[in-house]
C-alpha cells in the first residue's frame, strides 16, 4: 500500500531541490503559505530589487574612493593617535601606491585601480564613513549578512524576499552567486529562524569557475515532467483530503507550495543562467572570453539576467578572501582588474535597460583597511572607517556622503553604521526596519535589532 510518507517521498524525488529544505519547513513555516507571492511594502518604493557586489576581504578605503591628501604627505611618519585595539599594525603610515584622478561632471576622485567604474561615477553614491563592528573576518562578514556578529541571525536578502516576496512565481526571490563558503559560510544567505522559503538559493560556491555554476537537482532526467506534473496533482489532493477531515493545516500548504515553486523552477532556471542567448558585444562590455574578466563577468551578467527576471536579492561574491592584503597591498591590483570592466559592464548594460532606476546596486565588504602598515607594506582590517558605494534604485549619483579623519582611519562626518545602511536599503525597497519584524523565541525580532537610522540624506 502507498503511504502518504511515501507519497512525499516520491514527489520530492519527482521535483528534486533538497535545498529547499522541505522538512525544515514544515516544521516551522506555518505562516509562509504562499511565501514567495509578491507583497506590498510599508510605504512607496524607490527600488524593486538591489544587486549586491561582495569584494571578500576588505578593500582599502585610502586606495580606491577616499583619497587622503594628509596621509601622502605624511608617508612613513608616525600615526599621530593609537591605532584601534585588536590591530596588529605598525604606527608607521603608508600613502597609497595609486593615484587618485576626478572623474565626471561631479569630480568625484577615484583611484587608478577602477578607470572603468570611474566612469560611472555620476551615478555612484560614495559613502566614506561607513563604520561596524567585528574586527575579525567571521564576525564583520555575519555583521554585513546578517546584522549580528555572532548569533544566527536571517541574511538581508532573506528579510528582503519575506517582506516583498518575489516578482517571479518561477523563481527564488533571493539568489547568491558563488557565495563565499567561510566566514559564516551558508548563515551569509540563511533564513535563520525566519521560514525556510526565504534562505538564498545558492549558485555556484566561491573557488567554482563561475562557468560551470549551475543550481544543484534543477532537472530531474529520470522522471517526465508530465509524471511529476501527475505527482504534484495527486499529492494536492490526498491534501485536500487530509485538510477535510483534520482542518487546514498553513505548514503542510506551505509545503506543497515548495514543490511546486520546484517544479516550476525546472523550466525557468535554465533560461535565466544560460548566458549563450547575449550579443557579443554585451558580453564583451561584462569581459566576458577576456582575462582576467571572464570570471567575475559571468556573475555580474548572471545578476543582470536575475534582476531582469525578478528576482528580489541578488549577491555576486568575488572569489573568497581576495581583499585580505595584510603583507602586500598592491595585490590591490590584479584584484581590481578583475572586477572593474565587469563592474562597470553591469552599471552600463543596467542603465540601457532601463533597470538602474529601479535596480540598487551596492559595492563593498565587510570592512576597510588600516593607513599604517603592517609587515612590510600591507594594511590590516578597519571597521572604524571605511568605504562602501551605491547607486541607481533612488540614491544621489555623483554624491559623496560622509568622511573619515585626514589619514583615512576613522569615521568623523555623517557617519553611517552597518546598521543604517540595513535601515535605508529597506526603506528604498519600500520597507520601514521598524516595522519589518518576526516573532521568534518570544520577542520581535528585526535585521537592524533596535538599531539603525535612514540615511535620507543619500536618497535623489
């Protein structure tokens, strides 16, 4: 006799997508039936989706968008204060080994290692007093994701699609594109408490060619998909039967919603991550064939590809850890070549499209890098000031909001927490952090905890 176990059991082999995590959420989503609809926002959004471009390790903020006049003249001088405590670092101060040139009508200076994406600098929205906590990788990388440095907290990307939902039934609202297995691994894109309809489905892992990035289980070759169709059918309705006689029960619905966001996802995927369909000369904007392009040209194009399809989150991760320069920070610069034609290839080809308007696109990591050496001529980590950039989806292009003292080290004017910036991603995607909250283990809980302040001041 055919149980009802094994009736599920055949279905999920039918739909595949173990990493949806179908037992998680029976267990715990009785409130995310019909999860990946789209919803209304707490008020009129500015962006409907936001690209996230992960540079893993840190770039320094005093060699890309903060130039430091002081600090060039003051080149193997002593740092004139302590430096912060948990750094290992001379006192010794180190100018930048890269000129710094002002680019487009609104003259925002820019660093030799991004020529490209300093031609898009009237759309960029600098932020140069970003600040955070962690002083470590592991607990600045969470503090990023997840808001929190240490408990498992829901990533931004799993609140955003569980206040919004999704544009497209077909697909995930929430996609991570060769995500970084350190530093916090898959809790970077995990729902945590929240629903497991709103973790991230990952693409592909950091050290993985993006070539040959693909979604684990997204075609099942030895089922038909008239007979998994016939499957999903049948399992609605012993369903509908069992809710018949035992009453409507939101965790098994949602459930069976998963299944059929799988089966769904079999012919929508493929479409969105097969790159063959795009002219020559847009994947020649993304550097795509080209080295040492190709790779982080494939994500940026993917996220493009996503974005257009409706997808809510998107994360592109340049290779895990690249940024981490503590013995020799002109490794800078191999590390820029790679991402900035495809960098600015995505703002170009966004733009085109009509995409940007809506579309936030947000540069950075997890923290900056100290103006004093360490070793011989590299920098350590620094929460206490650093940069990050956005643009499109509401911000002031060609703006610089914010500044760091004359050497670079800490955040002085307008400061912006790792906190505020949560809050004002959310508020230009149309959600109020206060108000976007989940209750879990008896209390409310939220991305920005009881913190976070909109940085209106960055909004066009």
């Amino acid at each position: 006799m055919l149980t009802r176990r094994d009736m599920l059991r055949a279905a999920s082999a039918g739909a595949g997508f173990g990493y949806l995590a179908f037992l998680d959420q029976l267990v715990r989503a009785g409130d995310a039936k019909d999860a990946t609809a789209a919803k209304a926002g707490h008020h009129p959004a500015r962006a409907k989706r936001v690209i996230f471009l992960f540079m893993h390790g840190g770039p320094s903020q005093v060699d890309t968008f903060d130039p430091k006049p002081e600090l060039d003249k003051r080149d193997g001088q002593e740092l004139p204060f302590e430096p912060a405590k948990g750094t290992t670092v001379s006192k010794k101060l180190m100018k930048s080994p890269w000129k710094f040139k002002k680019y487009g009508e609104s003259g925002i200076a820019v660093s030799d290692l991004f020529p490209e994406t300093a031609k898009h600098v009237d759309d960029l929205c600098v932020i140069n007093s970003m600040h955070t906590e962690g002083q470590s990788h592991g607990q600045a990388v969470l503090k990023l994701h997840t808001g929190d440095i240490a408990l498992t907290r829901p990533s931004v990307g799993s609140w955003v699609t569980y206040g919004l939902g999704t544009e497209n039934r077909n697909l995930p609202g929430f996609v991570t594109v060769c995500p970084t297995r350190g530093h916090g691994g898959a809790q970077n894109y995990g729902n945590a408490f929240l629903p497991a309809a709103f973790q991230g489905m990952a693409i592909g892992a950091a050290g993985v060619p993006a070539s040959s990035a693909t979604i684990k289980n997204v075609h099942n070759p030895e089922v038909p998909a008239e007979l998994q169709r016939q499957q999903l059918d049948f399992m609605q309705q012993l369903n509908k039967e069992y809710a018949a006689r035992a009453g409507v029960d939101d965790r098994l619905e949602a459930t069976a919603a998963s299944y059929e966001l799988a089966f769904r996802m079999q012919a929508a995927v493929p479409k969105v991550t097969d790159i063959r369909s795009e002219t020559k000369e847009t994947l020649k904007l993304y550097g795509i064939g080209e080295k040492p392009t190709d790779e982080f040209g494939r994500q940026c194009l993917m996220a493009r590809r996503f974005a257009e399809a409706g997808v809510r989150y998107i994360q592109v991760t340049h290779n895990s850890f690249k940024w981490d320069q503590h013995g020799n920070i002109k490794q800078h610069e191999p590390n820029a070549k790679e991402v900035d034609k495809p960098i600015a290839g995505l703002l170009a080809d966004l733009k085109s499209r009509g995409l940007l308007k809506d579309t936030l696109v947000v540069w950075g990591a997890e923290f900056g890098r100290t103006p004093v050496t360490q070793g011989k001529d590299g920098r350590d980590h620094n929460p206490q000031g650093f940069t990050m950039w956005l643009s499109g989806g509401g911000v002031k292009g060609g703006h610089v909001h914010g500044a760091t003292d004359e050497f670079g080290y800490h955040a002085v004017k307008d400061k912006v927490h790792m906190h505020d910036l949560h809050a004002t991603i959310l508020h230009l995607l149309g959600l109020d952090h206060e108000k976007l909250t989940y209750r879990h283990a008896g209390r409310d809980f939220r991305l920005t905890d009881v913190y976070g302040h909109v940085v209106k001041d960055l909004f066009a």
